[in-house]
C-alpha cells in the first residue's frame, strides 16, 4: 500500500485520504490501486457505515491526474489501457459502494478530482473551494458515463457550461448548480462532515442502502431497471429486526439501536 494513501477507521466511519500535497493531491496509477483496496476494505467490514474522502494538505481534494507519472505509467498502449482499467474499477468500486460516501472537499477539486467528486453521494466543501474541468483547454475528450453523472446532478446547461467556458467555479456557483450539498466555513468544514456522518451511520444501515440503490434504479432508463430489486430492497427493510427497533424505540422517545439486519 503506498504512503501516497490513507486509510483512517474512526468508529463506523472510514476514511480515505489522498495523500500527495506537493502535487495537490493528483492522483497516480499506484494510488488508484490501493483506493480500490481501501474501498473493498470498508465495504467488507460491517462496522463501516459511511466513508469519507477528503485530500491532505488543506489546499486541494483531488486535482486530477499525475502527469509527472505519465512517462512512467502511461507510456505505451498497453500502459494506457492498465491505467484507464484501474481507475475505472475504482470509480465503479466507489459509485457502488454499498454504503454512503461523502466527499468532503477543501480547495482545489479539478478534472478528475471533480469526477471522484460526483462519483461520491454527498459534497461538502468549503467557501473557498473551486471547481473545474479544464478538459476544453487541454484538448481532451470526455467519456459519455462522466457527462451523464455530471448532468444528472446540475442539469444538461450547466454541465454544458462547466465543459464549454473550462473555467474554476466558485462554492457559492457550484452550489446554486447543485454540484455540492452544503458550503461550510472553512474551519468548520471537518466538523460539520463528521457531524453528518454520524447522523447517517446512526440511521439504519438497510434503509440508508435501500435508498443509494433505489435512486441509482431510478436515474436508469426505465427499461433498464431492476424493479424486482427494488421491491426487494424495500421488503428486506419491513422483514428486519431494525424495523422493529424503529418502532419500539419510537414508541418509547429513545434512540434506536440499528445493527443493520
């Protein structure tokens, strides 16, 4: 596992770290190995309810690629195909991560920091942060499957505007698009994401999980979804033992006690 890489276990919630501030954060073939790691790691430990992403430095999430490593990483075809195969399993390993992520963004989040962004559940930046995707400056074509995440979170005008103008937006623009969730204080930023973790990963698992897979059911073409999974996913809620400590702890004004089955 490289040092270019944190994993952080805090309780039911992990934390993964992109840890090259001297490059603002961007990000090499041998760290989009261990992120796929990392994440199957946190997915397969039950005590993990959600996970954090978040750059290192202050200065930046993630700021895209590593160029300085292409010589090395990606200097011939087949070179270019390991790299690209890696850090799509990566990108799917995280959009389908069976349990909610946040991105929690501080500075910089440009090109394919962007794209690990909206690969994420929740954005949670601060007032200083900035986001771009200067492919249009750099002559660079853009997979149809990140156009489609991005419209569907700002819409087909605003995606088009992002790619077209290839300029850095403000916190306060990328939320009135509904690129991010919430705009925080600077030094409050850590603060208010670990806040909300720990509202979700106190929330019962299923239902939270429920919910990822249903709105990604949802933004399908119609004939392409899972309905049978989808009426599965709700049935397995009614059918668990958290759904009776809901009711009971409703009943008696306590605090539920989720253990996810």
């Amino acid at each position: 596992m490289t040092d270019k890489m944190i994993s952080r276990k805090d309780g039911s919630i992990g934390w993964m770290i992109f840890n090259n501030p001297e490059r603002h954060n961007a990000v090499s073939l041998e760290m989009w190995e261990a992120a796929e790691k990392i994440l199957a790691d946190f997915e397969n430990d039950p005590r993990i309810r959600v996970v954090i992403l978040t750059g290192a430095g202050g200065k930046a999430f993630v700021s895209g690629a590593d160029i300085s490593k292409f010589e090395s990483e990606r200097a011939s075809a087949e070179a270019v195909e390991k790299y690209n195969a890696t850090t799509a399993r990566a990108h799917e390993r995280l959009e389908n991560l069976g349990k909610p992520t946040i991105a929690m963004i501080r500075g910089y989040c440009i090109g394919g920091g962007l794209a690990l962004a909206i690969s994420c559940d929740l954005r949670i930046c601060t007032e200083a942060s900035r986001f771009a995707v200067p492919a249009a400056k750099l002559g660079l074509g853009y997979k149809l499957g990140g156009i489609q995440k991005l419209i569907g979170l700002v819409g087909p005008s605003f995606a088009k505007e992002i790619f077209f103008t290839a300029r850095q937006f403000s916190s306060a623009e990328a939320s009135s698009m509904g690129l991010v969730n919430r705009v925080e204080p600077d030094g409050e930023l850590e603060a208010k994401v670990q806040e909300y973790a720990e509202t979700i990963a106190g929330n019962a698992p299923m239902t939270v999980h429920s919910v990822k897979r249903l709105v990604a059911e949802a933004m399908k073409d119609a004939e392409k979804r899972d309905l049978a999974l989808c009426e599965k996913l709700v049935s397995d809620c009614f059918a668990s033992q958290d759904y009776i400590e809901g009711r009971r702890a409703f009943m008696e004004k306590r605090k539920p006690n989720f253990v996810g089955r």
